[in-house]
C-alpha cells in the first residue's frame, strides 16, 4: 500500500493544544466494526461498552523530562532529546543542530550541573550520548529536562503530570501513551468494580513515535525497536479472559504493539525485549479484540494501524467525520473505541 493512501486533511485548530479537564470528558467516537455504525459520546461512557470479564490492557510506562537544552563549549544552543537507555549514563538521542553535534562533541547544561559527550551516530541519525554529572543523574534531569511534548504542541504545559496517565509506573518514555491520558482515579475504579480485570504492560515509547514515514511504498518503511515487558501474571490474566470468551481490550496503540509482540499461537506469552513490530493493513491478528486510541497524524505508522484493527475506508471516513464534527486531534485530542 502507499502512504498517500493514510492522509487525510485536518485544519491546524483541530490539534489540540490543552488538555480536557476533567481527564475523562474528553469526547469519544466510537466504531462498531460489526454495523459500520459510529456512536458520539464522552470518556466517562467508555464503561458502558466494557463487560464484566474483559481484560483492559494498559500500558505502565512513565514519561521522563527527556528533553534538554544546553550548550556547547564554545557557545550555541543545543537540544538533546533522551529516546532510549543503554546503560546507567549511556542514551540513545535525537539532537539539534546534528551538524554540529558530531561524535566527539560536548553539550553541557545546567551551568555544568550536566554534560554529555557524543559517541556515535545511529542508523536512524539520532545520536549515542554518555553523560556526567554532579550527584544523580535522575536528580539533575527531573531538575534541568522538560516534558517532550510533541511539536505540534505550542502551549507550555502547567503542570508536567497531565502529560502523565494516572496508573504511570516505571520510568522510561520519550512520549506518553496518550490513549491513557483519559483515564481518572474514579473511572478505573468503576471499570474495575464492573468486573473487567485491568491488567498492566509495558512499552517505553521512544523514535518511533517520532519518524515519519517517508516511503511511498510503505512496505519499505523500517521500525525503530522499543523496549516492552510483559510478566507471567499478565500473561495468564490475559489467556484467561480469552478462554472465557471475554475480549482483551487495549488502550492505546503502545498496548497493542506489546500485546502482539508477545503473542504466540494466539496466546501471550512472558516475554522482555526490543520489539519493531509495525503492524498495518493484513496484518493477522492474535490477541487485541478492540481498541481504546486517539486520533492520529496523517500518514503516520498509528493510523496504519488503526486501519489494520478496522478497514482503511472506514477509519478514514471516521476521521473525516470526526473533523467536521470538531473533535480535537493528537495526544491532548478526543478518544475513539474501536469494537
């Protein structure tokens, strides 16, 4: 397939550029593959369409200030951006400007509370960094980095963990799992108090939230690995529902990529590791029955794989609907349930 074949047209005023609070009023389109039928309503309903003994699958991951500004030695701003780490001190990175940032090169930030070396240049043109720094490193970056808000994002945000789901556990992403970000304390509980079992992954977003895909052809669009996690409790919690003939649902593509990465002969499996897995019209699916999501860029490696769970010409007319209909689009935008 193209890639023109996953564009669509959206006005700028559409992006989101706040969060909806409460968390859980954000609007809510939902498809029903079964009819074609297309429902309007709000986050809070999402109960309604969860039955007792579904597995609500959700992705823990945590969100870190990854994105730092510095300088270099001689003067001139920089920008390194944390997407994955390799060792105590040692990070995969996107920077700005990469032409001055060549291995070799310093950055330095906080007034030299921070630095960071450049080691290598990566396949994908993002940088290996090792840093150095006074006391934790953790300490200095919860300190000196911001929330990596995506950019088409223009708003500062006032309080960093509204670019948090409120079940965030385990320190990691680049990104949120945005589809989390319209879950509250009170609704969880009521989803859990229904008897839908609510079981917890991990995937730590990093590049490939941020590529765009650039070939036509999109079989020839290449992945970047991320890391995910899933435990033998979550393993067996999941075949279980299965086996009772109840649906696993996941929120949010993350939950997807981890849920079918470890999936074996149409069971999940325990399993850690790096997973590039792109999922896209014909894909054979194993586990995921619906999906909790946003909506996504145009042409982007989500909305192919939103149009693998539901056809193309249906997620398309969605989302053109949803653009007359004046619903929000992007990580702080409305929520569609695919079911």
């Amino acid at each position: 397939m193209k890639l023109s074949d996953f564009m669509y047209d959206l006005p700028e005023e559409r992006i989101a550029q706040t969060p909806v609070e409460p968390r859980d009023h954000s609007r809510l389109m939902v498809l029903h593959r079964d009819t074609g039928e297309i429902e309007h309503r709000r986050f809070f309903d999402i109960i309604d369409y969860l039955n007792p003994g579904d597995c609500l699958v959700i992705n823990e991951t945590r969100v870190i200030p990854a994105r730092l500004y510095g300088e270099r030695p001689t003067g001139g701003a920089c920008e390194v951006l944390l997407l994955k780490q390799l060792g105590p001190k040692r990070w995969e990175t996107l920077v700005r400007p990469g032409k001055k940032l060549k291995p070799g090169a310093e950055v330095i930030f906080g007034d030299g509370r921070l630095k960071c070396r450049v080691l290598e240049t990566t396949d994908a043109g993002g940088r290996v960094v090792e840093f150095e720094c006074e006391g934790s490193f953790e300490a200095a970056l919860d300190a000196l980095g911001e929330m990596p808000l995506p950019p088409y994002i223009h708003e500062k945000l006032a309080d960093r963990d509204r670019y948090q789901t409120v079940y965030a556990r385990q320190d990691g992403s680049a990104a949120a799992p945005t589809a989390g970000l319209h879950f509250t304390p009170d609704l969880l509980a009521r989803i859990r108090a229904k008897g839908i079992d609510i079981v917890p992954v991990l995937l730590h977003v990093g590049l490939g939230t941020f590529r765009p895909v650039k070939a036509e052809n999109i079989e020839e669009h290449e992945m970047h690995s991320e890391y995910f996690e899933v435990t033998e409790e979550a393993a067996a919690r999941v075949n279980a529902a299965h086996a009772r003939g109840n649906r696993v649902v996941a929120v949010g593509t993350t939950s997807v990529r981890t849920l079918e990465s470890a999936a074996e002969d149409g069971k999940l499996v325990a399993k850690r590791g790096d997973t590039s897995i792109f999922i896209k019209p014909g894909y054979q699916w194993q586990l995921v029955d619906a999906l909790i999501t946003n909506f996504h860029l145009p042409g982007s490696t989500l909305i192919m794989l939103v149009s693998a769970l539901y056809d193309r010409e249906h997620i398309l007319a969605a989302y053109e609907e949803a653009v007359r209909d004046e619903y929000r689009f992007f990580s702080f935008g409305d929520a569609m349930l695919i079911e």
